[in-house]
C-alpha cells in the first residue's frame, strides 16, 4: 500500500501555501526544502519576485519542478542541508514535512542556521477529529495521506501544535508569527501553545527565527 499526500489537483495553490507566501519579503532569497513540484516556488517567483531554490527527494517531482523553469535539485533534507553555508537564504521552507523526518529537532535547527527567518507548516495531530477517531475506534489516524495505515504513514513524528512550539521553546527558537487554518481553509492567528488552536486547527504555519544572529 502506497501512502500518497492529499493535496488536491497537481496544479492548484494549497491554502497553507497561500499563507507561507504572504509571509515572505519580495526579492527574498528562498530555499524550498521538499519543495514537489514546485508550485509554491513558482508563485513565490512570479508574485514576489523572490531569487528562489528547490530541494526534493523524489525525482519525478525534481523534474516537474525543472520543467517549470524553477531551480531545484534531488536531495534529502536530512543529509544535505548541512552541505549549505550559514546564513545562505533569506527564508528556508519546509511545508507539511517535518513529522515525516527522523530527527525534527536537528532539522529545525538546520533551516534556522542557512535562512534568517524558516515558514514552517505543520499538520495537527492534536485536531479534535483526530483524537475523536483514536478514542471512537482505537486506530491511529491517518492525517495527511490517503490510503495509509499506521505501517505505512509517512508521518513517522506525528505531532500537536502545542508540541511543536513547545519545541521551538526547548531550543531557543523565536515564533514571530503563527497562523491556525481550520475548517474550509479558514485562517486566524493565534499566541503562545494555542490550546484552542491545538484543538481545532488543521494546520499550522509558523514563521521562525532565532535570538541570537
């Protein structure tokens, strides 16, 4: 069984990356880290006239991204970031990606060493209709992905808004701004661990920064 994202037609703007793109400066420089197949770069170079670059590990979205005119080249987050200099980028991306790593924590800390600011969005584990479905049916659910099970989600670090910020707290991480979207593709902004956030939203999308630069 094969575990796909639903993200809807290939060619259409997700709400959550409508949200990242109103957080970046125009004329940024950009690193999309698992960037598919480019569409969030594409829009961010044509409305925000930003120097942009696209890292992903599946090939066949690498060349879709390229056959776009975008600059993206094949590789893992995990194992290549380190390779970029300190203070490369303007803005580092990681979209819906992170619970999907083996270590989130040297990630994060990665992003915020090559970019000044990282946009990062998180789906949320801690939406009320995922805890409904864990106590009604005592499965995991599956958040993001259609047709996986527990074996073959993805999400291999699943968490709750509160956790992540709750991390970012843990290594010194500044939360500039932090945007729930709910129910329809509905957005609100929100402080500090959000509780309310944590039970009702969706997804949550957190621009970043450290305190010490």
């Amino acid at each position: 069984m094969n575990a796909k994202r639903s993200t809807g037609p290939s060619h259409a703007i997700r709400a959550d990356q409508r949200l990242i793109a109103a957080m970046v400066e125009p004329g940024s420089r950009v690193l999309d880290v698992g960037c598919g197949n480019g569409e969030l770069l594409e829009l961010l170079t044509r409305e925000k006239n930003i120097d942009g670059r696209g890292i992903e590990i599946e090939q066949d979205r690498v060349n879709a991204a390229v056959a776009r005119g975008l600059s993206v080249i094949h590789g893992d987050a995990e194992a290549d970031l380190i390779d970029y200099p300190n203070s490369a980028f303007d803005y580092v991306i990681l979209g819906q990606t992170l619970p999907e790593v083996r270590n989130p924590r040297d990630v994060l800390s990665e992003l915020l060493r090559i970019g000044a600011h990282a946009i990062v969005s998180i789906p949320n584990f801690g939406h009320w209709r995922h805890r409904l479905h864990l106590l009604l049916t005592g499965e995991v659910p599956s958040v993001g992905f259609v047709n996986a099970r527990w074996y073959t989600n993805p999400n291999i670090h699943p968490c709750t808004i509160r956790d992540f910020v709750d991390l970012c707290e843990e290594i010194g991480v500044v939360v500039e701004r932090s945007v729930l979207l709910g129910q329809r593709g509905r957005a609100s902004r929100f402080l500090g661990s959000g509780w309310i956030a944590n039970l009702f939203g969706e997804q949550a999308i957190f621009l970043l920064s450290t305190r010490a630069r």
